[in-house]
C-alpha cells in the first residue's frame, strides 16, 4: 500500500497541489500537516502515516524537504521505514527506496550526512584544542568569585546559617552552592 505525507508551513499555504500529486502516484491513504513547520518536532499527520506503515508499503512525499527537519532527521525516519520493512518514496526528486537506484542515492546521501556529521566533529574538537591551547577550558562561568566561595564556606562550616540564607549572604542560587562550594566542602573534609 502506498501511504502519503503532505506539509505545509503556514497556515495560508494550500496542501492541494501535494495532495493531487499523491493522488496521482496512487496512494490509498493520505496524511497531512497543515501550518506546521518542518523544524518541528512534533508532526501529528506524519505521526499518523508512521503509525500505518506496514512491512512493504511505501510512505510517499512529494518532496524531501516535506519530510525531514534536517537531513539527520530525514535519514532517521527512512532507517526507521527500511528496519520494518517498508520503502519511501518522493515524488518531486524522483527516488523510490524500493528500487536499487532508489536505495544507491539513499545510501549516498547517508554517506554524505555521515561524513558531514564526521567533519563537524573534527572541526570541533580543534576548535576546542586550540581555546584550550589558548588557556580557555570553556563551559560555563563561575558566579562565584574565589572570594565568594571562601566566605561561603566559612559561613557553611561555621554552622550558623541555613544553605537558603549562605546563599542569599553570597548571591547564589541553591544549585551554584553545591556546585561551587559544597564540592569543597567535602573534598576538604575528606581531606582532613
């Protein structure tokens, strides 16, 4: 069985040329998402087609940007169809996973996303290694000062205050304390 998906992004665009095309390529079920954008991850039509696939049918689109959010999430999607057994199709680029060119270009173009994800990875990592080069570790900044953090845990070790009001003497929320000055604390108390 031949199960369509058709998406338009705003709500003044018109499913109808998408919906005659899957028509046309013989789909016998017809799944749509009106006003919803593709970088959206929750699309109840192509939720509803995923849920009717069946080993050997095929989801049909009319085109691939209609589908995915990115290409990773496109490859995903299509992975998940071939794993049960089902095929996809697209109308517009003129591929058919159930097809051996069909399954080239697919295969192609998840080598290339794989070698793009690749690429970025790598690019990262040297960015990282030279910020650290640099004497920049990253992450997030401190809100405490190392001051800050003294008096914290004078006042912590001095037993006289609640954690709520060390961290309203300091300027600090809860999670900042036991970030930066409980840890501390017990490094020196297991220390000691």
């Amino acid at each position: 069985m031949k199960i369509g998906y058709a998406r338009v992004s705003t709500a003044d665009q018109n499913l109808e040329l998408q919906t005659d095309a899957l028509k046309a390529a013989g789909c016998e079920k017809i799944f749509s998402d009106h006003g919803v954008s593709g970088a959206k991850a929750e699309r109840p039509g192509l939720d509803k087609a995923l849920e009717q696939i069946r080993k050997k049918d095929t989801l049909v689109i009319w085109k691939l940007d209609r589908l995915g959010r990115s290409l990773s999430d496109l490859l995903s999607i299509v992975e998940g169809l071939k794993e049960r057994g089902a095929n996809f199709a697209s109308i517009q680029d003129g591929f058919d996973t159930s097809t051996a060119s069909g399954k080239m270009v697919f295969s192609v173009i998840g080598a290339m996303a794989e070698y793009e994800r690749n690429l970025i990875r790598e690019r990262t990592m040297a960015g990282l290694a030279a910020a650290r080069a640099r004497g920049r570790n990253g992450g997030r900044p401190k809100v405490l000062d190392k001051s800050q953090v003294k008096v914290a845990i004078a006042l912590a070790e001095a037993g006289e205050l609640t954690i709520n009001e060390i961290c309203e003497q300091v300027g600090c929320s809860r999670s900042t304390y036991y970030r930066q000055v409980a840890s501390r604390l017990d490094s020196s108390r297991n220390s000691n």
